[in-house]
C-alpha cells in the first residue's frame, strides 16, 4: 500500500510538471481538448491513471460526500473498462462535440461517475 502511494504521488508530480510546462503559455492548469490532441498517448495514459491513482487514494481513504462518491465511481468504472478504453471516450467525446474543446478533461473523464452520485440537500449550496 505505501509503495502504491509513493507511486501515485510521484506520477502526480510528473503529470504536475508536464502540465506546467505545457501550459505555462496558457490561463489556469486544467487540460482541456485542445491541449488533449496535441499529447501522446503515453501522456494521456499516465494522465488517467494519475486521476485513477488519486481517486483509489481517496477512496481508500474512506471519505464522504460528493468528492467520495465521484473517486469511487471511477475506481468502479476503471474495473471494466482499460484505460485505452476510457482515452477512446474522451477522444470520441471531443470529436462529437467540437464545440466543447474548452471542457476539461478531467470533466469529460468524470462526467458518467459524477452521474451516478446523488447530492443530499444539506450537502448543496
């Protein structure tokens, strides 16, 4: 389990450090379809599993609330789907809604999961 975390911290810092550098040029640090066409795909796969490695954290973490449901909706999702699979949908996404390029990925990525989570009243503002 530690080495789990090191490895996950440390692929965080590369994607960090990837995403300074790519968009030192650009407002704010969220990639989106414009900055996912130009990535190879080997980035895009340490991209995914950055999110999969933070959201298995989080939820082995034993969280709760909304940011809890999304983390363990996608470490779900990721148990049937590759991760080819999951950069083919954001691909696929991004070239069905060319109007949608500013979206970020990471959006993209968790929309199906944040679907699956219900918001209690008292947690919304």
């Amino acid at each position: 389990m530690k080495f789990r975390v090191i490895a996950g911290a440390s692929l965080l810092v590369l994607l960090c450090a990837l995403a300074t550098a790519a968009l030192a040029a650009d407002k704010g640090y969220l990639w989106n379809g414009t900055h996912w066409k130009d990535l190879s795909h080997e980035i895009k796969v340490a991209y995914v599993k950055g999110i999969g490695n933070m959201a298995d954290f989080e939820n082995a973490a034993g969280g709760s609330g909304m940011a809890a449901c999304i983390s363990k909706g996608f470490v779900d999702e990721l148990k049937t789907k590759s991760i080819g699979q999951v950069i083919a949908e954001v691909e696929k996404f991004y070239k069905e809604n060319p109007k949608k390029m500013d979206m970020p990925v990471i959006a993209v990525i968790l929309q199906r999961c944040t679907k699956l989570c219900r918001v209690p009243a008292a947690e919304k503002k």
